[in-house]
C-alpha cells in the first residue's frame, strides 16, 4: 500500500510537470476562434460587393437609354450623284431618344435595391452559421485534448498497477499471478491505442478547424470548459404549437432574406405587366440642301415625330410573361414556407435533445460519477489489502475513466445543441 502511494505521488508529479510548462503556451479561447473566422470569412467581402454591384446596377438601370444619333445621304441622283440637281437631294442628321413601357425604368430601380438590401441579412446569417461551426469544431477538439488529458491520466495508474503487480508476483508474500501482471499490461497497450486514435482525430478536427482560422488551429486549448449562454429557455418543445414556435424565429435572417426574394420576384410581376404599355420613342432630323443648279437658295429641312409600338397581341407574350412572374412568386412563397417548417423543426428537435442532456448531466455529477470514484477506490482499496480481485480493480478503473469521457462528451455536446439553438433563435441584423 505504501508502494501504491509513492508511486501515485510521482505519477501525479509526473503529470504536472508539462501542465505547468505547456500552461507557458499561448491558449486559443473559443471567443478569439469566432473572432478570427468571421473576419477572415472571405464570403463576407464578396456579400458587400455583390451589394454594390446591385447598387450600381439600380443607378444604372433607372436611367434612359444612350438616344441615338444618325447621318444620312438622301435622294442623290444615281446619273450623277449632284448634291445641286435633284430638289429632294440632302444631308440629314438625326437625333432619337427612346423612352421604356410605363414605370420600367423605376421599377427596374426597385427591384435592384430590394436585391441589394438581401445581403445585409444574407451576412447576418453566415456569421452567425460561422459562429456555430467554428464553436462546433473548436468544442470538438477540446474534447479530444481532454480525453487524451483524461486517459493520460489513467494510463498514469495502470502503469503503478504494472509495477505493483509485477513486485507483488516477485514476492515471496504476494498474491498476484502472472495473468494479472499480463492483463495489467494489456489494458496499458489498449490505452496506447486509444490515445494514437484521440490525437488523430485532435489532428483531423484541428485541420477541419484551420479552414476558418489559419495555423492557429493548432494552439493548445484552455483547460475550462467554456459556457455559452442560452437566449431562451423551451421547457417543453414537444407540446409548444407551431404558430408560437414560427413566432421565435420569424426575425431570422434566413426568413427574411426570403422576404427580399418575394419583394424583388413581386416587382418582377409588376415589370412584366408594363409590357401591355406602349414603347415610345422621339425623333428629330434636320436636312441640309445645296443650291440647285442655277445657284438659286434652297431652304433646309426640319422632322419631327414620335413612334410608338402598339402591343396588340398579348396572348402568347405578355400574358404569359406576367403569368411566368406570378408562378415564380408564389414559388419564393413556397420555399419560405419551406424554410421556416425546417427552422421549426431544428428548434423543436434542438430543445429536446438539450432538456434530455441536463437530465443526463445531473444523474452524471449527482449520481453516477461518484459511484463510479467509490467503486473504483473500493475495489482497489481491496485489491490492495489483498482482498480483492485484480480483474475487478482494472475494470472499475476502466469504468470510471469512461464514465468521465461520458460526462464530458455531455457536457460538450450541451454546449454544441446551445450554440445550434442560439442560431435558430437569431433575429434581425
């Protein structure tokens, strides 16, 4: 027993020693991992400027067309081509100006802002995605770290359970058999392999993570659990009709990006119905003569006029261009119907599993993780007074290191479903 002691006193010395030293080491808290993704998100700078090109586009198209200038050589004489022998003969210089159907032009205008405004909520929602991601897949590799902290820990005593197996076999007064000091070294072996298994996953999740933040990835978590807080509270998802939970998520970004969507196809409608209006269209010319042939004066010439078209037949045009924008309206109607049935759905499922994961996270910490410590303690305790069974202490060991990944498994996925309930109940910009 006095051995036993010892040997833990070191090993725990042992474990330590390179907390203290790794504690030297810059720690990547998962508020500066948001941070970092959301101003290194490439998405972000394309949104603005897809905003300023439909800001430039509204300009743009809210203004008339280029009018059009043209010069003509009219009614020369094909004998002669004499500017002087023909009365009608000319140079004419011409300006026109169309003018769009109706409101198109402002119209046209309105309809591009409306997609412009889309994008403030359309970054509202990716950063908050962002957001979630990053602290989903910071929360996982903390979870590795601390497993591998947790095992570490536990290989730590299996490894004095060798060596008080293997003195009390070289004993004269032991109890312990061969079999014990093998299975002893079996399960250090397999927590050998469950530790290579941990750090390839840290090192997966880490390279998943440095898509949004760089190498920094690759720095060493804090030791505390971070603790996000919930926006609202659902204490019983499964019984809240559905019109109180859309009332939760209305404001949401997604749902009104959509709203923008249904703007800009309404205007659409709106567009396509100028087409029954006519196109007019301004002109005027301004026709020079030269003296005919006995150098008597001629006088010059001045147009006017306008044309216009007259859209008459409609049945297979225009109709069918308002009736194809009605349809695509009602289809932006439809897919935001969609959505917030998906919302809905998410918040629903999201609050179950969370009050399921408290009911578990209090049996954990009341109940099962100290009966888990007493177990353990006891049978080696007994196996120590040579009262017990080794076989026994090894799995109530093994049991208790799992039963403390459990909790924390719980405790991490707690935080994952918080974050993923914080996005659903997002509300304006």
């Amino acid at each position: 027993m006095k051995l036993l002691r010892r040997m833990a006193y070191l090993g725990v010395l042992t474990a330590v020693v390179p907390n203290v030293v790794s504690a030297q080491e810059p720690l990547l808290n998962l508020q500066e991992a948001v941070s970092i993704a959301v101003q290194e998100d490439p998405w972000l700078t394309a949104s603005k400027q897809t905003q300023e090109a439909f800001a430039s586009e509204a300009i743009a198209s809210s203004s008339l067309p280029d009018p059009k200038i043209s010069f003509t050589a009219a009614s020369f004489p094909v004998d002669s081509f004499s500017s002087r022998q023909e009365g009608m003969t000319q140079l004419v210089v011409g300006v026109s100006q169309a003018f769009p159907r109706g409101d198109t032009l402002s119209l046209s205008r309105k309809q591009k802002n409306q997609l412009a405004q889309k994008q403030p909520l359309l970054r509202a929602d990716r950063i908050a995605k962002v957001k979630t991601t990053v602290t989903k897949l910071w929360l996982d590799v903390f979870f590795s770290q601390q497993s591998i902290r947790l095992i570490e820990s536990d290989r730590a005593l299996f490894e004095q359970l060798v060596s008080t197996a293997k003195a009390s076999y070289t004993s004269t007064e032991g109890k312990a058999r061969q079999q014990d000091v093998i299975r002893a070294q079996l399960e250090l072996t397999r927590l050998d392999d469950r530790l290579t298994l941990l750090r390839q996953k840290e090192e997966r999740l880490q390279s998943e993570l440095s898509e949004w933040i760089g190498v920094i990835a690759k720095s060493r978590l804090p030791d505390d659990l971070p603790s996000l807080t919930l926006k609202k509270t659902l204490l019983s998802p499964s019984t809240i009709p559905k019109q109180a939970l859309y009332e939760l998520i209305k404001e949401h970004p997604v749902l009104q990006a959509t709203d923008q969507d249904i703007l800009a196809s309404e205007t659409s409608v709106e567009l396509a119905q100028q087409g029954y209006k006519p196109q007019w269209s301004a002109n005027l010319k301004y026709g020079h003569r030269n003296d005919d042939p006995s150098g008597n004066d001629r006088a010059n010439l001045l147009s006017a006029g306008v044309t216009f078209d007259v859209p008459l037949f409609t049945d297979n045009k225009q109709d069918k261009q308002v009736r194809s924008a009605k349809f695509k309206t009602e289809a932006k109607k439809t897919e935001k119907l969609l959505v917030a049935r998906q919302l809905i759905a998410n918040l629903r499922s999201t609050f179950l599993q969370l009050n399921r994961l408290n009911e578990r996270a209090a049996l954990y910490h009341e109940e099962l993780l100290p009966q888990m410590s007493a177990q353990s303690e006891a049978a080696l305790t007994a196996y120590n007074n040579d009262d017990g069974d080794f076989a026994e202490a090894v799995r109530s060991q093994i049991a208790e290191v799992n039963a403390k990944i459990d909790a924390l498994a719980i405790a991490i996925n707690r935080q994952k479903l918080i974050a993923k309930a914080n996005y659903l109940l997002l509300s304006g910009v």
